[in-house]
C-alpha cells in the first residue's frame, strides 16, 4: 500500500500496478482517516513541515503493529546541509531550481545520524 498527498503521483502509481495507492495528506494520517494496520511503515523524504510530521509521528503507533517498524528515510546533515550546521533539526526548505510554479517551501529535517 502506498499513500501521498500529491494526486499526480498517486496516479502514476495505480498506472504501475501492483498495490494499492491512496492520496491522503499527514493531517487526515493524524486524524485517523487511514484505516489500515501494517508491519512495517515507510516514511520516505516526506518530512516536511514542522507540526505536520509531528502530529504524522503521534499517530503512527495506531497504524504499526505492537511488532512493527516505522522506518524514515531523511536528508543527512552532511550531505545535504548545505552552509547549515552539523545537526540534527529543521531547516527552510528550499525550490532553487524549478520554475515558479514552486512557491512556499515547507520547512525540511536533516538528520544527522547515520544508524
């Protein structure tokens, strides 16, 4: 099961096939509106905005079994830091390289563990 916040990209993997794909934002996730129980969750480079993730973060127990695994993948400070510090936290996001139809970038975490 593969879920997103952005249609275009739901679209393009029900085209794929081989799942089941659903467009729901962090804010429906944290209010309870995914109806599913799994092993494993996968959050990838999806974190975005501060209170979002959160509020994402409070919720996830409710959809990982008591044996399960939450598992988010995250720009590392290092690599992808930039002139910021060498630490953990949020940082501005940034769309330096699209076209103007990319406005408001939400605020981004940099992970700077590597376990």
């Amino acid at each position: 099961m593969g879920v997103d916040a952005v249609p275009a990209l739901i679209e393009q993997a029900q085209r794929a096939g081989g799942g089941n794909f659903s467009v729901i934002s962090y804010q429906q996730i944290a209010a309870a509106k995914l109806k599913v129980r799994a092993d494993v969750a996968v959050c990838n480079f999806a974190l975005f905005g501060k209170e979002s993730v959160e509020n994402l973060f409070g919720s996830i127990a409710s959809l990982v079994s008591s044996h399960g695994a939450f598992i988010v993948q995250t720009l590392h400070a290092l690599i992808a830091g930039g002139d910021g510090p060498y630490q953990d936290g949020w940082r501005a996001g940034s769309w330096a390289g699209f076209n103007s139809d990319f406005a408001d970038p939400a605020l981004r975490y940099f992970n700077s563990r590597t376990d």
